[in-house]
C-alpha cells in the first residue's frame, strides 16, 4: 500500500522553501480569468459544429440539448467535491495532488500521468482539426493550397510564445475570442427566439423533458447523446490548475469552478436548443442529416447545421464570420491546454517525479520549460501523422479526443475517491454533501459516463472494424480503438508502479511532499 502523506502548507507563490524561478507567478488570475481559461478550453463553438449534430442525429433527436444539461448537473455535482478538496489543496498539479492527497503517492502519481496523457491527447487533437479547417478554408477562401501540417505548425509556434510569455497574456487573448465566440452563438439563440421558435414553435419540454432526453436508453440512442455531451465537457476540470497563480485560491477556484460549468451548460443547452427548434422540432432529425450530408453521407460535415440555422434567421455574413470563429476557437483551446500541460509537467518536476529541471520558472512565471517541452512532444507528433499522410481530422482529431475523454474521466472518478477517503480518514468531517453525498453521487455518474464513453468509442473515435455500423453496434471497436480505449488504464498503472517505486526511496520524500502541498 502506497503512503499517505502529511499535510504541507503553500505559500501564495507556490510552496514553502520554492526558489523564485521556482514558482509561478502568484495573484495573476482572478475568477473571471480561470474561467476564460477552462471555457476557452471547452471550446464551444467547436462543439457545436462538431458533437452536436451528431447527438441529434445519432443520438436523442430533439431531446439532445437536455443531454447537456444532465452532464452539466453531473459536473455540478463533481464540483463540490472537487471544490472541496481545492480548499485543502492548492497545487498547479490539481488532480495530481487531489488524488496524491487521498489515495496515496502512488495514486496520484498515476493519476497525474494519465491527466498528462489527456491533455497531450486533447491539444494534439485540436492540432488536427485546426490544420484540417485552416487548410480548406484558406483555399476556399483565398486561393491558397498549403498541406494542414503548414498551419498547425504556424499555430503550434504561436502557441509556445503565448504560453511562455505569461499566464495573463494568454487570458487576455483567450477572453477576446471567447466573447466573440459566445456573441455569435448569443445571436443565433436570440434570433431563433425572436422569430418564434422555428417551424414547430418554441417547444421546451421536446428538448428538455426527461422522457426525450432519455429516449432509446442508455444503451441506445440516449447513450450516444450523453456520450458526446460529456466530450464537450473536456477542460472545466482545469480550474485548479490555476490555483496558485490566482487570488485568494480558497476561494477563487471553487467559485471559478462552478460559473464555468454553469457557463458551459448554459452556452451548449441553449445553442443546440437554438439549433433544434430553428430547424424544426418534429423533423429535426432528418433535417440535420440532410444538411450535414455530402455525397449522400449523413455528418460528412457537420459544421453546415449550425451555419445554416445561422443564415436562416441572421444572415450569411454571420455564418462566414462563425466560420472564422471556429478557427479562433480551436487556438483559443490549443492555448488553454498547452498551460495545462506545462502547469502538470512543472508540478511533476517540483515533485521530483519528472526532472527537476521542469520545476523552473521563467522571468514572467510562466513554467517555460514545461511549455517547450509540450511542444516539443506535440511536435514530434504532428510530424509522424504529417510524414505517414494520415488524416488530421479523421485520424488526428478523432483518435486523440475520444482517448482524451476517457483519461479525463477516469481520473475524475478517482478525485472523488480520493475526497471520500480523504476527508473520512482525517477527521476533518466537512459538510455532507460536498465531502458525503456529492463524491458518492458524482462517481456513480462518472462511471456511467465511462460506460457510455467506452461502449460508443467507435462513433467518438471512428475506429470500428470494417462493415460495423457504430450508430447501431455498440463495443465492436478495432485493434486501433481497444488501444486507444486502453491507453490510459495502462499509464495509470504505471504510474502506479513507478510512484510505489519513488515513494519507497527516502532521497525523494521531500520533493514528494509537493504532491499535496
């Protein structure tokens, strides 16, 4: 059994007897600027032209803006136990120290691995689909045929200066494009409700009446809306990260916590409900598959649901600017999930786990190492799918984000393990809910999430073998998927084996201690 460790006490730059180049740069980050950081992150333009047709078409029809709301409720519940241990610990290694603190050194050393894994996985995606858009886009638009890999490279440049120069620049650049991209999406709701509803008329209950929302069962058609409702989702969970570069972070991370689920659940319930009744409740369906469909395949482009209900009841000057606005949107994550990256890369060097040399900080206290060693990662990897022609959309996109989600699922399901255990062992009691009820409530939805994600990783990924049907089929994945769907239980379990190992060897304890302080 792996050792648990004592409480240690940060300072408010980092922790105590950290070198200055040591820490990150203390009070930067203020509620507001987290939850740029975590929306920006979610990506929810992204998601609306990407998950959500094919949770009305695939999955619950008109009910599929009610599955966001119930995934919302579940990460509201996660939140506060979640916000309950960030009150206990403040660490930029979040889920690492949160586990670390609950379960043990191994535990959260395998836990913090596998969050590692995530957001590599999650930013290599957005790579793919930033290249893919750009590239057709850029020659749509202006005439100009550069490979994908031209693009992402331009953004992956970008990308590193942003995230080394500070954490504050970055929420400054990300705020700008995440208020524009909710603008939009703003319009659109609002218009569709100014014209009526739609064709059928304002129909709430269609959309969010629990019998629609969960039509088909869980194992069906409910299940592939849920399913792509939680990988829209990705990235609230970043808030903690942030924590010791905020003010007051008892405070500042569990509120930030909360208002970017809520914003999130907010901006993804009455978007796709916007999309869903401008198009037409009784017949939604149909009528996303018509629009989507190129050559005669349904979803072929998803993105075209959106900009049509955009043009229908704005204008087409609207739907060419949400065109632009996905691109933006996409940096605007690649940025967000580079800081996370690198925050986890430096708490695993300060905690003795990676090379020390990770534990260091720039002149703008940023963890510039940590930065240019994500990039370095990312790049070599956009370099193999570039070299080996594969797809930056349907390899790339695809593979990376549906392995993203489980490994962020899954660690989630731990934090709330590691509450349980944490605040039953100390005697610390806390109130019931956020310490009881809410870790047991939240992991029980958690797991479900992950069943559901599992069973449908051949829709997420499209790696199911040849002549599977995947809107119909369930768990028939190929060699390629169980790989992917695999991938981050076995990065636990190394981690696991690897922080046993370290937590043995009394050379390391004092960097271990940074695990939990």
């Amino acid at each position: 059994m792996s050792e648990r460790l004592a409480p240690t006490a940060p300072t408010a730059a980092g922790h105590a007897g950290d070198a200055p180049d040591e820490r990150l740069s203390a009070g930067r980050l203020g509620v507001l600027g987290i939850v740029f950081f975590v929306v920006a992150a979610a990506a929810p333009l992204v998601g609306m032209t990407g998950a959500v047709p094919v949770a009305i078409a695939a999955g619950s029809g008109a009910g599929a803006p009610g599955a966001y709301v119930a995934i919302g409720i579940v990460l509201l519940v996660f939140s506060s136990a979640y916000s309950a241990m960030s009150r206990v610990v403040t660490n930029t290694g979040a889920f690492f120290a949160y586990v670390g603190r609950g379960l043990g050194l191994a535990a959260g050393i395998g836990s913090a691995l596998t969050s590692v894994l995530a957001y590599l996985a999650i930013q290599l995606a957005i790579y793919g689909f930033f290249g893919g858009l750009l590239a057709g886009q850029m020659n749509a638009t202006f005439g100009i045929d550069a490979p994908w890999w031209l693009w992402t490279l331009i953004a992956w440049a970008l990308v590193l200066g942003l995230s080394v120069l500070s954490v504050d620049v970055g929420a400054k650049v990300l705020g700008l494009l995440m208020v524009l991209e909710l603008a939009s999406l703003a319009a659109v709701a609002i218009a569709v409700l100014a014209d009526g509803g739609g064709p059928d008329g304002a129909q709430l209950a269609a959309s969010f009446s629990p019998a629609n929302v969960f039509v088909g069962g869980l194992t069906g058609s409910a299940g592939i809306a849920l399913a792509f409702a939680f990988a829209s989702y990705i990235g609230f969970e970043a808030t903690a990260i942030y924590g010791e570069e905020s003010r007051d972070p008892e405070r500042t991370v569990p509120r930030a916590t909360y208002a970017a689920v809520i914003l999130i659940t907010v901006i993804f319930a009455a978007a796709s409900w916007a999309v869903v009744s401008g198009l037409g409740t009784d017949d939604v369906v149909a009528r996303v598959v018509e629009i989507s469909s190129v050559d005669g395949v349904p979803l072929a482009d998803p993105a075209a649901v959106l900009f049509s209900v955009a043009t229908t009841y704005v204008g087409g000057w609207l739907a060419t600017v949400m065109s632009w606005l996905v691109v933006s949107s996409l940096f605007a994550g690649l940025l967000a999930f580079q800081n996370c990256t690198a925050r986890y890369l430096f708490s695993l060097g300060r905690a003795g786990v990676l090379p020390r040399a990770l534990q260091h900080t720039n002149r703008a206290g940023a963890p510039g190492l940590g930065s240019a060693v994500t990039s370095v990662i990312t790049g070599v990897v956009i370099v193999v799918f570039a070299v080996g022609g594969l797809d930056p959309v349907l390899n790339l996109f695809y593979w990376s984000s549906g392995m993203a989600v489980i490994a962020v699922v899954l660690v989630e399901i731990l934090v709330c393990a590691a509450v349980l255990v944490h605040f039953r062992g100390t005697g610390r009691g806390g109130h019931w809910w956020s310490t009881l009820a809410s870790p047991v409530l939240a992991g029980l939805g958690l797991l479900t999430g992950l069943y559901l994600l599992i069973s449908r990783f051949g829709l997420l990924a499209g790696t199911v073998p040849e002549g599977v049907d995947p809107t119909v089929t369930a768990w028939r994945l190929s060699a390629t998927g169980w790989t992917l769907v695999l991938l981050p239980f076995v990065v636990f379990l190394v981690g696991l084996v690897w922080g046993a190992a370290l937590s043995r060897r009394g050379d390391r304890r004092d960097e271990l201690q940074s695990i939990v302080g």
